[in-house]
C-alpha cells in the first residue's frame, strides 16, 4: 500500500510512519481478476477503489442493453460511483476490473471515520475529487468540441497509456463510437 502513501504525500506533505500506518489501517488490499465485477448496478454504494495495481472501469447498461463506459482507472487513480458514495445510495455504475488488479479498498464507514480522526485525509480527498472534477468537465468540453475523429486522437495523444493497455471495444465505448468506426478511424491513420 505504498503507493497509496505516496500518492497522498504527493498533495498533502509528508506523513509521519505512526500517521501513515494509522491512515492505511482504514483501508483493505484486494486481488481482483479480469473482468470481476466489484461494484454492481442497483446495489448499494458503500466503496471507494484506488488502483494499486492494474486497470478498473466503471460502466452502465444502455436500454438498448450496450454497455457504455464512463471511466478508466489505472494505478494511483481512485474510482467509485461518487454520487452513490456519497448519498448512501445504490449505485447506477458497474466498476469492473479491465485486468487483473490490486485493489485498496474503503468502505464508506471507515471513510468517515478516517477524515474525522485524519482532518488532512479531508484535504487530499478534496484535491483529487477537484482535479477529478476538473477532467470530467474537459471531457465533456472535448466530447462537445472535437469531431469523432480528433476525439479520439487527442485521447491517444494525451493517454498514450490507456490506448495500448485498454481493448479497443472498451475504448470505442468510453469515447462513444463502435469497435468498427474505431478500427476505422485507426486505419485511416496509416494508410
């Protein structure tokens, strides 16, 4: 779980060892394997993930039963159904492992008892949800400003990342186009 201390050094300033153990003993170390479910629609919210290891994705059902993704998460990104999370709520998002994963794990419970006994806890929460905040709205400016064609390129451009670990039928849904318009897209580029 060292990444994980990491990653809230990185916004908060150095913790101390009793501090950092203290912080880390609200939370659990999961193994999850490709495509296992860890959050189902329709079910109760009460987890937040942050990906130690590995790749999650969030999605929900279409009424025409095609899977949208909504969300990637890969190492020292967090994902849940906030909303859900928040208001104690059954959720409206599937979180799926993309790959074999490690997982930390809070329950809601412990989340609040952890920012109560660890105020900082609140000010890292707060600055990753902002600058989480902040990317949805790009997204959303991006899905409104750039044809198909640049939305896509801009996203291999900026997550070079994602494109070679992601499937590309999970990709051709996160960015809301087909497997085959995406095959497409692709082949344009090199011929």
């Amino acid at each position: 779980m060292n990444k994980l201390i990491q990653h809230i050094e990185k916004f908060v300033g150095t913790l101390s060892v009793p501090e950092a153990d203290s912080i880390l003993s609200y939370f659990e170390l999961i193994k999850v394997k490709k495509k296992e479910i860890l959050l189902e629609a329709d079910m109760l919210c009460d987890k937040l993930f942050f990906v130690e290891v590995g790749c999650l994705r969030s999605y929900y059902m279409k009424n025409n039963g095609i899977e949208q993704t909504t969300d990637f998460a890969i190492e020292n990104w967090w994902l849940t159904d906030n909303m859900a999370f928040e208001q104690h709520t059954n959720s409206n998002f599937y979180i799926q492992a993309v790959e074999k994963s490690e997982v930390i794990v809070i329950t809601r419970e412990q989340f609040v008892l952890l920012v109560e006994k660890h105020p900082i806890m609140e000010k890292y929460y707060r600055q990753v949800f902002q600058r989480a905040y902040a990317a949805a709205q790009y997204r959303v400016k991006y899905l409104y400003e750039f044809s198909r064609e640049e939305l896509y390129f801009h996203f291999e451009e900026r997550f070079p990342e994602f494109i070679q670990r992601i499937p590309q039928y999970l990709m051709a849904s996160y960015l809301g186009f087909s497997p085959e318009y995406l095959s497409e897209i692709k082949k344009k580029r090199f011929s």
